[in-house]
C-alpha cells in the first residue's frame, strides 16, 4: 500500500513538471514569435482617418491664419471626413470681432462668395484653450478624466491622421497665442509618443507659416510625412487683402493647396505626389518642402484622400448572408404522437447539428480555436517572464498535489 502510494505521489509530481516545462516553453515560445510593437502597427490595415486643424494665432491682423484652418476645415469634411473625426482648434474667433464688417462671417476671398464659418462648423478649442499644453495632450491622449470625447483623438493603429497647422513660426519654432512657442523637438517627442502607444499607422504633418519646413527637422518616427510651406530662411506670404475686411484673408500656400482641392471629389484618385508637385515657387513666393524618408510608401501610390478623405469600400455580392442553421418545416409535426415525440426529443439536437453545412462548421471551429490560441498568448505576455510562470505555477500545483495527496489518505 505505501509502496503504491509513493508510485502515485511520483507520478503525480512527474507529471506537475513536464506541464511546468511545456508552459515555459511555450511562454519563450511565444516571446520569440511575438513581433515587435512597431511592426505589428506597421502590419495593420488602414481602417479610419482623423484630422487635426490648428489656428495658433490671435487679433484681428491674423485674420488669414483662422481662414486658412477653416479652409482646410470645410475641404475635408466635403471630401468625406465626419466631424466627429475633427479635431479643431482656433486661438480666436475673428467672425464676432468688432472690426468685422461681416458679423458671423469668415471669408477667404474678396468675392465673399463662400461664407466659411457657416452654420455646421464645431469649434473643439477655442481662444485661449489654444496652448502648446492642450495641443500636446491631444496628439498623446493624455487628457484629464472631465474632458469629452469630443474633444480627444481617438484614433488608434489603424488610422491616417492629418495634421494642419498654421500661425507665425521661425527656425524649428511655432508661436501659439504670442505667449508660447511649440518647439520642433517638442513635436517630435509628441509624434514619438502617437506611434509607441499606437494612435496612428500614417501620419500627414502639413505647415503653412515662416520656416515651416524646420518645425519637423526632429521627426524620426516611421510612418510620418511632412510638408511645410518654406525652407530655412525663407518667409510664407498672404495672397491677397481683402479692402472691405482690411486685412489679407488667406495665405499663398493654402490659397493653392484649396485650388487643388477644389477641382476633386471624394471619389478622385490624385495622387500626393501630384499635390506635392503643383506647387510653384513663383506663385508660391517660398519653396514648398516635403520629408518622405519616414515614410515608406511611394507618393505616386497614395491618394491624396488617404488623409484628406474618408472613402469606405462597399464590398457588394449577389448571394445573401448564409446562416448555419437551416429552419425545418414544421410540417407534418401534427402527425406525430406525443411518444414519438418524447422519445425523440434527444434525438432533435442531433438532427439539427446534421444540418450544420460542413463548411461552415470547419470555419467556426478554426475561428474556436484561433480565439483560444490567441487568448492563451495574452495570458501568458501577462506575465513578466518564463521564471514567474513557472513560480506561480509550482505553487498552485504544488497546493492542488497536497490536497489531492491528502484526499486520497
């Protein structure tokens, strides 16, 4: 009898460490299987688009820079981004300014034709919610518990994010409110932090102001793009003044990316590249430079409304859904006694499982077990390492083998 107990107890303890063993295995397993988090980003399909509007100047003289953000504001939404994917962000509101001869109104254009500060315009930040802190806390989503999700991004590591931004800038700076500076480094550091915590798979960094092109100097984060209205030591310029407003009312660099725009719909497949050619330095009066050694992509492939639209793929198909489980006619039940139907109440369930298409039942199995699989390897990357598994595991089998031993005294 003790002879058999301790053949029991030994068999018991050989069979707790080959499960112990198989565990650590399959944990360093899976930790050398498992990609890195910047490629599994870079894997992921491109599944939303998010965009990003900024206005970082106040007073009546900066009129432009708020025309420009809602230029860009109305081109997007026509081109299919819904508002609630729309991050705006303007440091003044110019349309109730006392010097405005056009209350409510903000144009562009001296025929004042197109009123851009219409009746569907959501203002997310405004006046002096417009800070280098505000800006930074939603590229990283580091918001405090009070504010709605109104005014977060929520994008993740599907989505092409477009980041717009225009005001008074300098050599890798940009001013918000005239009180505060956006460093390049800063906005670096920022993108950084979007791509470790997955906010985005593409992102599209445009700039319309002095010196533009050294705001993203310090960018080194793959997936990232870039275009900025003037190199080093080079100034961007208005385009036009408007003699009713009194003031310039749009920006040359703008001015020309609308009158692309203008000519798309959101069906259209320009191409970036096409976008990032139009620009003349002469009519420009700077130099348009763009950075695409982050990106890793062709210009020639991308369409433009990868960033400044949000076209959906209908998927169509002539067969219907097909669902799993065939109905019975009920006809004929009326012709069955109430034995029979006793007797064969057992036997229904197994009819009804014959009727399961032999395809589909593979595919829910295979969808079973990759469900499995995949939820075992959560579980154990919960872990820090294969020496924690492998300790809390001693000391529930250990537990479960003297309560068992104990049980069969």
């Amino acid at each position: 009898m003790r002879a058999l107990f301790r053949f029991s107890f030994l068999s018991r303890m050989a069979t707790a460490w080959w499960i112990l063993f198989s565990l650590a295995c399959c944990r360093n397993g899976f930790a050398g299987a498992a990609p890195p988090p910047s490629s599994a980003a870079e894997t992921s399909m491109h599944t939303n688009n998010w965009a990003v509007l900024v206005c970082t100047s106040r007073f009546w003289f900066n009129y432009r820079h708020m025309a420009n953000t809602l230029s860009l504001y109305r081109t997007v939404k026509r081109l299919g981004i819904p508002d609630e994917r729309i991050i705006l962000m303007l440091a003044d509101d110019m349309a109730c300014n006392s010097r405005n001869n056009y209350p409510a109104q903000v144009f562009n254009n001296e025929n004042h034709r197109l009123n851009l500060y219409g009746d569907n315009v959501e203002v997310d930040y405004r006046g002096y919610e417009v800070t280098v802190e505000n800006f930074f806390r939603v590229l990283t989503g580091r918001h405090e518990t009070s504010v709605p999700r109104s005014k977060r991004l929520l994008s993740d590591e599907g989505s092409h994010i477009l980041l717009y931004m225009t005001g008074h800038g300098g050599d890798e700076f940009l001013k918000f409110q005239d009180s505060e500076e956006l460093q390049s480094h800063d906005l670096a550091d920022a993108v950084k932090q979007m791509k470790e915590k997955r906010r985005f798979k593409e992102l599209l960094i445009m700039v319309d102001t002095c010196q533009a092109a050294t705001l993203f100097n310090q960018l080194h984060s793959p997936g990232a793009l870039a275009i900025g209205s003037s190199k080093k030591g080079e100034n961007s310029y208005s385009h036009h003044m408007d003699s009713d407003v009194g003031v310039s009312v749009v920006d040359r660099f703008t001015f020309y990316t609308l009158a692309f725009f203008e000519r798309l719909n959101m069906y259209d497949n320009a191409s970036l590249s096409s976008l990032f050619s139009s620009y003349d330095p002469s009519l420009l009066m700077s130099t348009a430079y763009y950075r695409t050694d982050l990106y890793q992509r062709h210009l020639e492939e991308v369409p433009v409304t990868n960033f400044f639209g949000s076209v959906m793929e209908t998927i169509y198909t002539d067969s219907p859904y097909r669902t799993p489980w065939k109905k019975e006619s009920h006809k004929g039940d009326s012709d069955m006694s109430p034995d029979q139907s006793i007797e064969d109440e057992k036997g229904q369930i197994t009819r009804k499982a014959d009727l399961v298409d032999s395809g589909d039942l593979d595919k829910v199995q295979q969808g079973l077990l990759r469900y499995i699989w995949s939820d075992l390897h959560i579980k154990l990357e919960s872990f820090g390492d294969g020496d924690a598994l492998v300790y809390y595991g001693m000391l529930v089998l250990v537990s479960s083998l003297a309560v068992s031993t104990w049980i069969s005294l």
